[in-house]
C-alpha cells in the first residue's frame, strides 16, 4: 500500500475516533451510524480497516451535524497533512497530491 493511501487511512481513523469520543457515542453505535460492523468500526480505530466511499460520506454528514464548518475544518485538516508530507518529501513523486492541493 502506497505512502498516500496509508496517510488517508491514519487520517480518517484519528477521526472517526476523535469525532466519536466528542459525540459521546459507543464504538457500535459509530459502526451503526456509519453502517459498518462493530469490528470494522473497531480496526477502523485501530487504523487496520480503511473507510469505503459511503462510510465516508456517512462520516461527513456525522461531521456536519456537529456545525457547518466541522466537514471544511476536517477536509482542510487532511489537505495541511497531505501537503506537509509533501514538502518533508516523504512521498514518492507518483503518489504526491497534486501541486494545486497544496497552494
């Protein structure tokens, strides 16, 4: 698995974990509201199970139920990671976000 895809995946586990723990919820009562099993829900956490399209845009909508800029803070959040590791050069050059990502 590239560099890339493992950042996404560390990313959005912290946030799904971070998002939980502010709304108060159980780790299956996050799987049910992001209709994935308790045990994905758990790996998810545990940065073993990568979110599907539609776990993410369930995420967003638990997001956007929080305030109208929780999903713009969280997607500029992944933008600032992507792009710093970037810069660190940490990436390889065919797994790098595109250079308008990053201005």
């Amino acid at each position: 698995m590239g560099y890339y895809k493992r950042l996404i995946r560390n990313f959005f586990s912290r946030s799904a974990r971070d998002l939980r723990r502010k709304l108060r919820l159980s780790q299956e009562e996050m799987a049910e509201r992001l209709h994935i099993t308790s045990r994905a829900y758990s790996d998810l956490e545990r940065g073993k199970y990568c979110l599907s399209a539609t776990s993410l845009v369930f995420l967003l909508l638990l997001l956007d139920e929080l305030n109208d800029q929780a999903v713009r803070d969280t997607l500029c959040a992944l933008r600032r990671e992507l792009c710093e590791n970037e810069e660190d050069g940490l990436m390889e050059a065919e797994e790098a976000p595109p250079a308008a990502l990053c201005t």
